[in-house]
C-alpha cells in the first residue's frame, strides 16, 4: 500500500498464495473486521467469482484476463469509496502488478503457506488429482506461482491461528 494508514482510505487488500493456504478464510474474517469498523467494502473470491463465471480457464492467458478483470473490479470500487478484499491464486506477477497499478492503495498479503501444508488441508482433493493428471494446469503441481516480489506483508498460516494472522493484517493496515 503506498500509505500504510487507514485514513486513506479504500484500500484494496489482496490475498495472494497457493490453493489451500488459507486465503479465503483469512480474507472472510479480515472483511468482518472491516464492517465492526462500519468500512464499506466488498469480498472478491476466486471460487466465488468462477462459480458465477464457470467458463473461466486455468491456462496462463486465461488467468491473466480473469486476474486483470477482477483487478479493474476492484479499482473501480476503490474509486467510489468502497474497500476491497480479494482472495485469488492469482499465480502471476504480471497480473498482480496490472492489479497494483489499478488501483491507489494495494496491500498485498502473501500467504506462504508450503505447498506440502495446502496438500495435507485439501478437501477437495486438487492437489491429488492435479498429481495423477486429472486436472491440468493446477498452480503449484503443474503450473507455476510465482512469489510476489514485494508484499507488504507475507504471512505463513502453518501452526498460526486465523485470529492471529488476521490481526496481524489488521494492524498492517492500521484500522
């Protein structure tokens, strides 16, 4: 964020990090944070957002739009007042910049939780059928991530409870 205080706000919070590392879960409770503070803001999520848009696909250039237009959602929600907090894979540095650039005040939160930690949660299995070939283009088994190069915050969710990280974004972000 270029002014880490809250009186600049909206801000546009950004999870980034693998499948299972907790980011929806952390962007859940940062966004009931917001509204104790009477803070307008909107959730974006990945499953979320696919669920409404299914044809979306997992391919380098299809990510790439589908991050890019979600970044312009957000911008334009900023832009009339309204706090954002997105939790997406968002695998791409490219992406994630044009989002950055988007938008006046970015905090991204790399969520670093190992790869080896978001398969042990996998509920739905991913990581298992991504490794047996059934799906492809699964970010982390097949395709990569890449690390944010300058987060304004990274936080591993391994051993760390939920109230403990999302505090620590909280008081990041100075509300």
């Amino acid at each position: 964020m270029r002014n880490s205080s809250m009186d600049n706000l909206p801000v546009v919070v950004w999870l980034t990090g693998l499948s299972g590392a907790g980011k929806t879960t952390l962007a859940k409770e940062v966004v009931k944070k917001f509204k104790e503070k009477n803070i307008p803001v909107e959730f974006l999520d990945g499953d979320i957002v696919r669920n409404i848009f299914p044809q979306t696909g997992f391919t380098r250039e299809e990510r790439d739009r589908h991050i890019k237009r979600i970044g312009f959602l957000a911008g334009i929600l900023e832009k009339n007042g309204i706090s954002v907090v997105a939790s997406f894979i968002s695998p791409y540095q490219e992406s994630r910049d044009f989002v950055r650039n988007n938008c006046k005040n970015f905090f991204e939160v790399y969520v670093s939780t190992p790869l080896e930690e978001c398969e042990r949660r996998d509920a739905k299995n991913l990581y298992y059928r991504a490794r047996t070939g059934e799906i492809t283009h699964f970010t982390g088994i097949d395709d990569p991530y890449e690390v944010p190069e300058n987060p304004e915050m990274t936080i591993d969710t391994t051993g760390k409870s939920v109230e403990a990280c999302v505090n620590d974004i909280i008081n990041r972000l100075g509300i």
